[in-house]
C-alpha cells in the first residue's frame, strides 16, 4: 500500500508538471484563438516598481539593473548553500514560476530601454518644449541637425556604449540572464541603441542578438517629423542585421504630419503589440528599445505604476499575462487621430490645455480635445 501511495504521488507530481512550460521558456499561444490577455506587473522585485523611487535620479547601471536582493521561495532547492548569483537565483524563480503555471498563464521578464539622445532631443532641450511643439519640431531639422527620424548625438552614442559596458560586465559578473528575444521600433534612434547596446556581447551561443523591428514599438506619433520613420530600404540598408516582422511595409503609413495619435489610439495599439509579443514569443527573458513615451504606454498595459526614462535609461519589469479564453475580445471605439496647435513662426510660449501662444504676426492651429 505505502509503495502505491509513492508511485500515485510520483505520477501526480509529474503531472503536475505537465501543465506547465518548458524550462526557461514562457510557451505562446494561439493567435488565431478568440481570447483576451490580462497583464499584472508582479512588484518586489525591481526598485523601478517601487514608487519610493526617485525615477528622475535613478540609473539602473549602477544598480544591478535596479534588481533588489531578496530571497526567493526556489532559493533552497536552488542554492542551497548561497552560491549563486542575485541574478542565477532570478532567473531559476522565473523559469520555475512558468513551469509550474497552467496552460492560461505565462511570465515574461522585460528589459525596456529608452533610446540614446536623438537630435530632435537636442533641438528640444535647447528651443525648449513650447517652441519645439508648436514650431521647430515641424521642420526638418536646421543647418547639420536633421530631426526627421533623428540619429543619436555624440551624448547618445556615449550613452550606448555606457549600456554595452553595463551589459558586458553584467553577463559575467552578475551572471544577468541574456535576452532571449530582441525587438525594436523601426525608428533609427532606437534601432541604433539596440545594436549598440547588444552586438559584439559575448552572448550565449542559443540567444544571440538577432532583433526584429516592430511598427507598433514606435514612438507616439505626433505631427512632429522626428516620429515620422524612414523607408524599410533605408533601416535595413543602415542596419542589415536587423529583420522585419511580417507585413512591415515599405513607406511609413502612419505618420500624417497634420495630425497626431491620441493617447487613446496608442493604448490600444500597445495593447496589440504585447498581445503580439506574449503570444507568439516563448521568451522568458524578451528585450525591448523603444522611446519614452512608448514605455510610459507599455507600463499602463502591463500594469505597472509610472516610472519616467531618460534618454539611455531602462526598466525590467516581471510580467504575469493570463489568457481569458472562450469569448470574442473586447473592442472600444476610440478617436484615433487629433490636429495638434502650431504657429507660423517660433511662439511666445504655450499654456497648457490652450495650445500655442504665437506671436502677433501668427496665427495658431487650435488644439483639438482628445
């Protein structure tokens, strides 16, 4: 009878199990399959998801990635004997929190990263953000300074070589798990941080860096011509490494110029893109570079409190996504597009929830309520 006892539990046990994931993989499901998908940012484990945190000040690589020192409830089957790395006991807890979860449940680590300083951020900084908004940020750029999908400045370039360091050291030292999965917006400021950041790591032989450019990773598209893209010609010829998903078109068909994204339609396509992402990638451990107000979106979606990014900073974040399986998805209607206040010439100043104040000799465009 105690042998029975012991074989029923060694097979439930191994059941158990079944349910659950392969071994440092999150599992993806069937897109083709009607189904809404939840996302809960697990807190405790990251200083950027404590709200005592000073985002402004904070630099994630001068704190391991911003990942606190705490125990996990894997440590003593794991690490007995407190061997391993604040990281190697991370990614043990998060590969067995996806083995051990239903066929509805997976958890992916995100690695979000805001782009270098671009050019338009330069010319932003200097006009200052009135007079960039209402004005300067319409043009092409000025003199050598072009803004139209902008490049990285020299300070953002440092910035990308002060991530690759951080990674470098990071991999060996703290033994940080390697993202298994690579994505980007199609701009080049945040393509361009990507590749510096990543290529030439001495990375895992199983998780090299191959990137993939996502359209919905872009920046919120405003009227601005630093969040108009470049051809796909243009970013695969600058960075041939890179690949495309499926449908990524030739010619930027979603920046207008003479209107601008609500915040609305940028929720609900950041909605699709992470649907996109935990559904068909079985990443555990998945890299985004992307801009700052597309993770201030990304963070809404995944539940997470605000945490602002400058430019070459990060934020991880532990990610549960549960599947509601069984009924059509939930669809809102909203406005997608909004005319955006500008001035002939550079403006006085602006006043919030007015719009643009120009000068005597100029009219503005009035700002349409979103």
């Amino acid at each position: 009878m105690k042998m029975l006892a012991t074989a029923l539990f060694g097979i439930l046990s191994l059941t158990s199990t079944t349910f659950g994931w392969e071994w440092g993989k999150s599992g993806k499901w069937d897109q083709k399959t009607e189904s809404t998908i939840n996302y809960t940012t697990i807190s405790g484990f990251f200083k950027q998801d404590d709200s005592a945190t000073d985002s402004k000040n904070f630099d994630y690589t001068k704190t391991n990635y911003g990942l606190i020192d705490r125990s996990y409830p894997t440590d003593d089957d794991f690490d007995p004997d407190g061997e391993k790395t604040q990281w190697e006991r991370f990614e043990f807890y998060v590969n067995s929190l996806n083995q051990d979860c239903d066929p509805n449940t997976q958890y992916k680590v995100l690695f979000m990263g805001r782009h270098g300083e671009g050019y338009h951020n330069a010319a932003e900084s200097y006009y200052g953000t009135p007079a960039w908004n209402c004005y300067w940020g319409q043009l092409d750029g000025i003199g050598t300074s072009v803004w139209r999908d902008a490049h990285l400045t020299e300070a953002g370039l440092a910035q990308c070589t002060k991530a690759n360091d951080f990674w470098s050291h990071a991999l060996t030292a703290a033994k940080i798990p390697a993202p298994q999965s690579y994505y980007s917006s199609p701009m080049i400021r945040s393509a361009t941080t990507a590749n510096l950041t990543f290529n030439g790591l001495a990375l895992p032989a199983e998780r090299p860096f191959a990137p993939t450019v996502k359209e919905l990773l872009r920046e919120g598209i405003s009227m601005r011509t630093c969040d108009e893209r470049s051809n796909k010609t243009y970013i695969h010829d600058f960075l041939p490494a890179f690949s495309f998903e499926e449908g990524f078109t030739e010619d930027d068909e979603l920046w207008k110029g003479y209107e601008a994204e609500t915040d609305a339609a940028q929720l609900q396509r950041t909605k699709a893109v992470m649907d996109d992402i935990f559904s068909s990638d079985d990443s555990a451990f998945v890299s985004i570079t992307t801009h700052s107000g597309q993770i201030t979106t990304n963070l809404k979606v995944l539940g997470h409190i605000p945490f602002s990014l400058s430019t070459g900073q990060a934020i991880p974040a532990l990610v549960k996504a549960v599947r509601m399986s069984g009924g059509e998805p939930a669809t809102t209607t909203v406005r997608s597009w909004t005319a955006e206040a500008t001035c002939a010439a550079p403006p006085i100043t602006s006043i919030s929830g007015q719009g643009c104040v120009c000068s005597s000799t100029t009219t503005s465009a009035p700002a349409t309520a979103t």
